[in-house]
C-alpha cells in the first residue's frame, strides 16, 4: 500500500462546546494519509491517474471551514467520509488537533481510521 498525505493543514473553523467556542473561529490541524497505489501515475505522470492532493486539500478547507461541529470526533468522522465517498479513497487515517483546547497541554485531539464502505 503506498501512502498519499497532508500534513499540518491548518483550517479556522467553529468547533467546540462552549459558549465562546461557538462564538470564535479556532485552528485545526489536520494530518491526513490517505491509501493508494501510485505506480500507474508514477508509469503515465498524469494527475488523473492518483489522488490530487491539492484537490484535497482545496475540498477540505472549504468544508472544515464551514462546517459548526460541537464535537472533534464528529468533524474527523465527516472528513473521513469526503475522502472516502468523493475522492474514492480505500482507507485513510486522519489526525485532528485542536491546539489550545486544553490548558496546559499542547496538543489534543482525535485520531481516527477508515476504510471504505461496502
């Protein structure tokens, strides 16, 4: 299995339980791998032939930026689901961090894995 990915896409989105959550735009980070056999695009070097990461990317950031989840574990699930129904993705890990959720801790978040339906 070979591997596409994203690392450290940073998307401003509402998310969060609290009152002032609901009210401020807050970073996320997304770390996405995403399953894929890249040896036909490496033999025709046409971007038809593997997963566009910049569509990805591109998909991603307008979705997480207007989405309004309560829940991290709701938005990973739903971006999960884009990668798998619109970009036909067979698997994918993803790791969203949201940074600053809680006091004294650098990093939190969930980490979640896919694959695709049947």
């Amino acid at each position: 299995m070979d591997i596409i990915y994203l690392k450290d896409l940073r998307i401003d989105t509402v998310v969060g339980i609290f009152d002032w959550e609901r009210r401020t735009k807050q970073t996320v980070i997304l770390d996405v791998e995403m399953a894929a056999d890249v040896r036909k695009a490496a033999i025709s070097d046409r971007i038809e032939d593997t997963i566009n990461y910049k569509a990805v990317a591109k998909r991603l950031i307008a979705f997480v930026g207007e989405s309004d989840f309560r829940l991290v574990e709701t938005l990973a699930e739903r971006v999960a689901g884009i990668l798998i129904d619109e970009f036909k993705v067979t698997w994918c890990r993803l790791r969203l961090n949201k940074q600053g959720a809680v006091r004294g801790v650098r990093d939190v978040g969930v980490v979640i894995e896919r694959g695709a339906r049947t």
